[in-house]
C-alpha cells in the first residue's frame, strides 16, 4: 500500500508531494521520456482546470462517444507523466497519447522541443487557485497542509510554493505564446463559452467533429456532469489518500471565490507579489 505523509521532496529547487513522485518519475519525465509527434499534453499549474481538460480531450478523442470516459478512471486517460506510475502508464500506449503534466517547462521532456507534439495550457485566476488549493489540500492527504489561509496564502506566494509556484510556472510557459503547437486556454473564459473552447480545441488539434460529437463533448464535461462521473470525480480513490467527506474534488467550479475569502489585507499582499512577478507579463484577471 502507498505509503501517505504530508512530506515534500526536492527536485532541482522545484517542491513536489513526495508521495506520488519520485526522483525516478521526474527525471522519466524530463529526461527519458521520448515525446511521439502526435502526443497531446495538457499542462497545468494544479487547480488550474486540469481534470476538465482531461475530460475534454477524452471525449475528443472518442468523438463524443462517452465509453472510455463512463468506463476508464481519468488518471488511466489521460495520465500525468511525472508521477510515480507514468512511466508504466504511458510508455507503451498507442498513439496519439493524451498526457497530463504540472511541470514547470524547465522540467518538461526534453524530447518534447524536437517535435511537432501539442501543448494544451490552461490558466486559472491566481486567487481562485489558491483558494482552491487550500480546499484540496484538505482533500489530498498527500499535500501540505495549513489550516490557517494566511498561513496558507503566504506559503502559495512564497518560494516554497509547489511545482515552482504559479507565477514562475505560469511565466515560464507563456514564454512559449507564440509556438504554434502551443494552445493557451483560459479557466475563466471556458467557464464562459465551454462549446466555444471546445471547438477551439478541435481546430487546434484539427480533430472534425460533427455538432452532435461536440454537443456530447460539452454535455458530459460540465461541472455537474464531471463530478457525478465516478470515474472522473475520485470517489474510487481511497480516504486515506483522498478525503471527500468534508470537502469535494469538486468543490464551487466559479471564477471570482476568492473574493468569498481574502480579506482586504490578503488581496493587497496578493496583488503587490502579483505585481512584483509579472511585472513583464501582459495577462491580468478580473
Ligand atoms: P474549485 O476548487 O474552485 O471548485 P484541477 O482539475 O486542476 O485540480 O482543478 C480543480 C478545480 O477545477 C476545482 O475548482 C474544480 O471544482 C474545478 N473544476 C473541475 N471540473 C470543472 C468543470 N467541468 N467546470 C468548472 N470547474 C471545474
């Protein structure tokens, strides 16, 4: 049995939950890994729309048929490369492979750079991922855990953030804007227009699908729709991993919850840090 602590390790500076990671698995990922010319990776700071995506691609990729995502459990889908499994999970896979990653893009395969392979990357409303965070890592027995949100709110815009924290993962991937394998999505304007990013995944992916396959794509990858699949809402995932029975996976699904949370205070330490990093970053939030 999986061994669960709280414990974090460290890969090159970049803080990861010991318990699902391994020195092995990163450097799988970063340094083994061959990348195939049709894998799609979905890349996220976590809490950014990562099991959206998978769900999405997922149904994508059955042209809304919704077999696979009634039947396989989304981490077996659309696995993530850098944890413990994802070699085992991913090397032999057919192709195209739907591969899900948090790594910051100074830890992403290698291999990746001398393909054609895509990147689907979507960014969430710092704010709302911290909040979000702070909920999941109730959930997750895995994650560091502070029961204080100030203490919690710090820690996310500290150095000892996870995954390299969001504004170095965020800013490292956007460097990338202008590759044309690359696709930025926004949580926010999805949670606007799902039909109209999934369609935009389509054509980025240049997958043809008719308007009941989409309508299909977009029915079963709404907030209400994902969180009574129980193959996408970790109900079959353990309590002593992860612990649902206070807080949901699936939580609130909004734009704007932090403002249900951070007290003026709060906002003011989250904007100057926000300032501070992205100074030479044009993307701001509502
Ligand atoms: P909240 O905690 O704010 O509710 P990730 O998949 O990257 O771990 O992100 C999880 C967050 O995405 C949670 O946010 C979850 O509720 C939200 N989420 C998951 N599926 C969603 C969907 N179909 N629509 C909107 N939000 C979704």
């Amino acid at each position: 049995m999986l061994q669960i602590s709280r414990e974090f390790m460290d890969f090159h500076g970049m803080k990861v939950p010991a318990t699902v990671h391994t020195e092995e698995s990163l450097n799988y990922a970063w340094k083994e890994f061959q990348t195939r010319d049709d894998d799609i990776f979905n890349v996220t700071f976590p809490k950014s729309g990562t099991t959206w995506v998978q769900e999405i691609l997922s149904l994508i990729y059955s042209n809304g048929d919704t077999t696979s995502v009634k039947t396989e459990y989304s981490w077996d889908r659309v696995p993530w490369i850098e944890q413990y499994l994802g070699r085992s999970r991913l090397e032999n896979r057919p192709s195209p492979r739907l591969i899900t990653t948090h790594l910051p893009v100074q830890f992403f395969p290698q291999s990746f750079f001398k393909t054609n392979a895509k990147i689907i990357c979507t960014i969430r409303n710092p704010k709302d991922v911290c909040v979000s965070l702070y909920y999941f890592s109730k959930v997750a027995q895995f994650m560091e855990y502070r029961e204080d949100f100030q203490e919690f709110v710090s820690l996310f815009l500290s150095e000892h953030a996870i995954f390299g924290g969001w504004f170095e993962h965020v800013k490292g991937w956007l460097k990338l804007k202008d590759k044309p394998n690359m696709l930025f999505l926004s949580y926010e304007e999805m949670l606007k227009d799902l039909r109209g990013n999934v369609i935009k995944i389509c054509k980025f992916l240049g997958k043809e699908l008719d308007d009941a396959a989409i309508d299909s794509v977009v029915t079963n990858s709404t907030f209400n729709a994902m969180k009574g699949n129980n193959m996408s809402n970790y109900s079959a995932v353990p309590n002593y991993l992860f612990n649902q029975d206070k807080v949901s996976f699936y939580r609130k699904g909004v734009a704007g919850d932090y403002k249900n949370h951070f007290t003026d205070a709060q906002e003011e330490e989250f904007d100057k840090a926000y300032q501070d990093f992205m100074k030479d970053v044009n993307l701001t939030f509502a």
